[in-house]
C-alpha cells in the first residue's frame, strides 16, 4: 500500500522489464516507451513524477528566463508580455488572416465556379425560406447591380441548408454581390484561424506551437481562396472545427474535476486514487453540448459531417478513459461506462440531431400545397399511403423522402468532371481547381501593356504545396508519436484528419474535388506544428540541438512563406504574363 501511494504511475502489477514480452522490447527500437517512471516535458507529454494533476492537467510552456535576458527585457515586461501573449499572439496572427482575405474581396467580379448554385440558394433561403430554380441570366442580372426577382418554384437541392443560411447573412447585410456572398466565408475563415491558434496552444501547451499552426492555415492557398469564395466547405471547416475545439477545452475541464476530487498527501501532492477516479461525477459539462451544436451546424453544411461526428464521439470517449485511468482507476473503462458514456451520448449526439432538424425550419413552415420547397407536399401527395402517416407528421415524411432521394444522389454520382480528382492525390496537391479564368488581352482588364502575349487571370484553389508535402511528413510523424509514444495529441490530431479525410476513400468512383480537403486542413497544420516542435527539439536539449533544431524549423516556416507569397496571383486572380503563370504550374495535373 506505501508503495502504491509513493508512486505516480497508476498502471499496478506491470512485469519488469526483463520479464516483459519480446514485442515490448522490440518496439523500443522504435521509440516506444515500455510503461515504467518516465517523465515528459511540461508541453504536454504525460509526467509520471510528483503531482498527479501535472499529468492530469498539464500546465503552459513560458519562454525561460535566459530568453529574456537575452532580449533585454526587464522582468516586470517579461511577465506582462508572457499573460497577454495567450491572446495577443493569436490576434496578431488573426489580424493577418484577416487583412489577406478581406483585401480586394468583391474580385473577380463574377459568379466562379459553385457560387452559381450557393449564393443563389443562398439569397433564395433568407427570403423564401427554401431553394428556388432560377433563370439561365440570372447571374448576369445580378452582376449588372438591377433588381433580381427571386423566382417561386422550388428547386431541388442535395446540401442541407446551414452553410447557405451563413453566405445568405452576408447577403443580407451587404447586399446580393460577389463581396456580399463571400463575406461570411470569409469571416469564418478569418475566426478559424484564431481558433485554431487558441486551439494549438491549448493542446501542445505552447502559445508559440498554437500560433505557428495558425499562422500556417492562414497562409495556406487552399483555405485562402475557399475563405474567399462562397462555397460550402469552408463553412463546413469552421464548425468541424469548432467542435473539436469545444471538446478541447472539455477535456481540460473534466481533468481538473477529476483533479479536485482527488485526495492530497501531507506534501499537498494529489495522488492517484482508485476510488475516487472510478466513481467521482464529473458534472455538468457545457462544452459538449456546444460541440453538439457544432456538429450539428456541421451536419446541417453537408452531411459529410456525420463521418466527423462519428470519430469526435470515439475520441471524446476514450479521452475521458484516459482520465480516470491516470487518475488511479483499475478499470477505467467500466469507469466510463457506468459514469460518462451516458451523458457523453446525450450531450452531443441528440444535440447535433435537434441541431439538424432545426435547421430545415424554413422548408419545414413553407405551405404543403406545392408553393413550397421541393418535396414538401410529398406526404400529402405521393406518400398519403405509407405505412407511417398515422404516427408521423406530414412534414416528417415529407423531409425523410427528400432525405433518401438525396443519398440516392449523392452515392451515385458520377458525371465526368474536368477538375475531378481522387482522394488519393489530395494530400500532394495532384488536381486543383481552377475556379475562374480568363485570358485578357494586353493593356485590357489588368494585363500589363508590355506583357506580350496574352495573360491569365485565374484562381486556383490549390494547397500551398510546401506545406501540403511538408504535411505529408508530419502525418507519418504524428502517427508515430501516437503508435509508439502515446502520445494523445498526436492521436486527436490523426483522428481530426482520418474523420475528414478517410471517408472519401469509400467513394473514389464518386465525383469527388479536392477542396473538400478543406475540412482536415486545420488539423494538418497542427501536424505541421507539432513536427517543427519536435524539429527545435524539447527545453532541455542542448544549446547546440536548440539553435539547429530553430534554424531547420524557420527555414523551413519561411519557405512555407515565401511559397504562398510566390502563388499570391493565382490565388486572388491577379492577371500576369501567361509565362509567368506557367512557370508556376509546377505539374502537368495543374492546368
């Protein structure tokens, strides 16, 4: 019983090293840690020695003395810049993000590429309450500035309607053109980006790692142009996103319950407890009824959502045995099951449900009598005989047949399409798309008069490809760091790109794009993060270790960089000398 109260490590019984399977000692040849005392930096690694809540609850990195001394700093600065830079660092990152996706918004000024349906959904959807089939020159009516009636007859859609409720707000406020459709997007993508820097501090303790993954979303191509262009998936990002976040911060703040409850020594050192971690409640956890909303929100986008939502539940779930366990319990699981599961299941999944439905209140009160959405009269029509009209609602059985013929839709598509690509490619960046282009001639539409030749005037939703073949590494980097080292932000950083990235690989004969990439971004640029961490190396390596391991990691950040700043014109569609834009179609699968 001493010996279990003196020791941190709550896993009991273990065999000693010699007497472990050979698998164990095999695997340390791979970097895996056999369990034993081991301790871990304070950037978020498990610690094994002294308190239990360091292990529980881990607390943030701050810059060392010796760097400020460095910098001649005085004291007093050092520690006011070190309590605003948990959110200073972040905004300053966010008010980058900002300025580049706000610049020149309203150009082109044109309807590209999917904006032909969502805007127009959109703008329909805030003043019908549902889709409507609109004119052939309806999008020249709309550029030209004059009044755009919106047509009556219901249109048949295959998205839910949240993301075009979020592009119809902008609309509203400012007004039925390019700038007013795409000011949401970019809204959403300029607050992403803050979050993801809050997000990345929080789960590597670091506030320089947490604004570097920031940093690197904000200059990525990819989420630059779908935050400004009025499309789906960035929308659908933001939410996935955020919830993934507001589980973050729940795991925290189960922790440190589960902290509280645990007893002191007479060092006033918390130590493990059986007991207590096995039946201590952890209470009302508000933040996964918001990550519930967001999933739902995510959902209500498009219904790839669902996948996310899917491998959030498993992730938060084994999360929290994680915390009893390391809190002392001998059988964690059962822990869960009997205090957790419950309340995590009703927390999020029946949320997101309600969330959902909730979002289709405009189709749901338009008239049943054929002036409505599509499908709306189905159940007072074609569905008066189904076995279910004496229980259900009309509405119900209406929105459930619309919801089959949309799956139907969705796992048969297959119409040829020339910027297709198979999921695959995407995390090389093998097909862009190319949502505008034209070729102006010169002295006309912003062609240079000496530019010779004609020019291109394009955008191109494509990755900024140092980061996407960097994050190539990194995924392989975190995979090991969850295999071998247990690593459990490396695991919710995998699980955050397998939810958004792994489904599409189900339907590779489906007409698929690359930029639905856009939803696992954020979490490649936290692998990325994570990897460049690794590159400085910990604090305690030497000062040799530190300044090379620095060195590799900023030039590679700048080349990042200097990468996106290189592909600048062919993301905003800034016309330049066709040789100009084919010295930066680096692959032939580009054009």
């Amino acid at each position: 019983m001493t010996s279990t109260a003196s020791s941190t490590d709550t896993r009991q019984d273990q065999a000693s090293y010699e007497e472990r399977p050979s698998w164990q000692q095999r695997l340390r040849r791979f970097g895996y840690p056999a369990p034993g005392p081991a301790r871990g930096d304070a950037r978020g690694a498990d610690v094994r020695e002294g308190d239990v809540r360091d292990r529980l609850v881990p607390p943030y990195t701050e810059p060392s003395k010796r760097l400020w001394d460095t910098l001649g700093v005085p004291p007093v600065l050092a520690g006011r810049i070190a309590r605003w830079s948990g959110w200073g660092g972040p905004l300053l990152v966010t008010l980058l993000a900002g300025v580049l996706r706000f610049w020149n918004l309203g150009s082109p000024k044109a309807v590209i590429f999917d904006e032909t349906y969502y805007a127009k959904d959109a703008w329909a959807l805030v003043h019908r309450g549902f889709e409507v089939n609109w004119d052939k020159n309806a999008n020249d009516l709309i550029l030209s500035g004059g009044a755009v009636p919106i047509p009556t007859d219901a249109a048949y859609v295959v998205h839910p309607p949240v993301g075009k409720y979020v592009i119809g707000l902008g609309e509203l406020i400012f007004g039925f053109d390019p700038f007013g459709w795409r000011f949401m997007t970019a809204l959403l993508g300029t607050v992403s980006v803050l979050m993801l820097c809050r997000i990345g501090r929080r789960l590597f303790r670091s506030t320089f790692l947490g604004c570097l993954a920031g940093a690197l979303m904000a200059v990525d191509g990819l989420h630059f142009v779908m935050s400004r262009t009025s499309l789906l998936d960035g929308v659908l990002m933001f939410f996935v996103l955020a919830a993934f976040g507001c589980l973050v911060v729940d795991r925290d703040r189960a922790r440190e319950r589960l902290a509280a409850a645990l007893p002191a020594d007479p060092d006033g050192r918390v130590r493990p407890d059986a007991y207590v971690a096995e039946n201590a409640r952890i209470g009302f956890r508000p933040w996964r009824l918001a990550a519930g909303l967001m999933l739902g929100l995510a959902i209500g986008t498009k219904w790839n959502g669902l996948y996310v939502m899917a491998a959030f539940c498993v992730m938060a779930v084994l999360w929290d045995v994680g915390a009893r366990r390391v809190a002392g319990a001998r059988r964690p699981r059962a822990a869960v099951l009997r205090r957790d599961l419950g309340w995590a299941f009703l927390s999020t999944v029946p949320v997101a449900v309600v969330t959902y439905f909730a979002s289709w209140i405009g189709w749901i009160l338009s008239p049943a009598d054929g002036t409505g959405g599509y499908y709306r009269d189905w159940a007072a029509g074609d569905g008066r005989e189904s076995a279910w009209s004496w229980l259900l609602p009309d509405w119900w059985r209406s929105l459930w047949h619309y919801e089959n013929q949309v799956y139907d839709f969705h796992v048969g598509l297959s119409s040829p399409h020339p910027y297709e690509s198979n999921p695959w490619s995407w995390i090389v960046t093998g097909r862009p798309v190319s949502y505008f282009y034209e070729s102006p001639a010169p002295g006309t539409d912003g062609c240079p008069v000496d530019a010779g030749e004609k020019c291109a005037h394009e955008v191109l939703a494509l990755g900024t490809p140092m980061l996407w073949w960097t994050a190539c590494f990194a995924i392989l980097y975190v995979l090991w760091r969850w295999l071998f080292r247990r690593d459990w932000r490396a695991g919710a950083i995998a699980c955050g790109i397998a939810a958004g990235y792994a489904p599409w690989f189900l339907y590779q004969e489906r007409t698929i794009f690359f930029f639905y990439a856009v939803v696992f971004l954020p979490f490649l640029c936290l692998a990325v993060a994570m990897l460049l961490g690794a590159l400085v190396g910990p604090p305690r390596s030497t000062d040799t270790r530190r300044v090379a391991g620095a060195t590799a990691a900023g030039v590679l950040t700048l080349l990042i960089v200097w990468n996106f700043i290189y592909f600048w014109p062919i993301y905003t569609g800034t016309p330049i000398p066709i040789e100009d834009w084919r010295a930066r179609m680096w692959l032939d699968t580009w054009i």
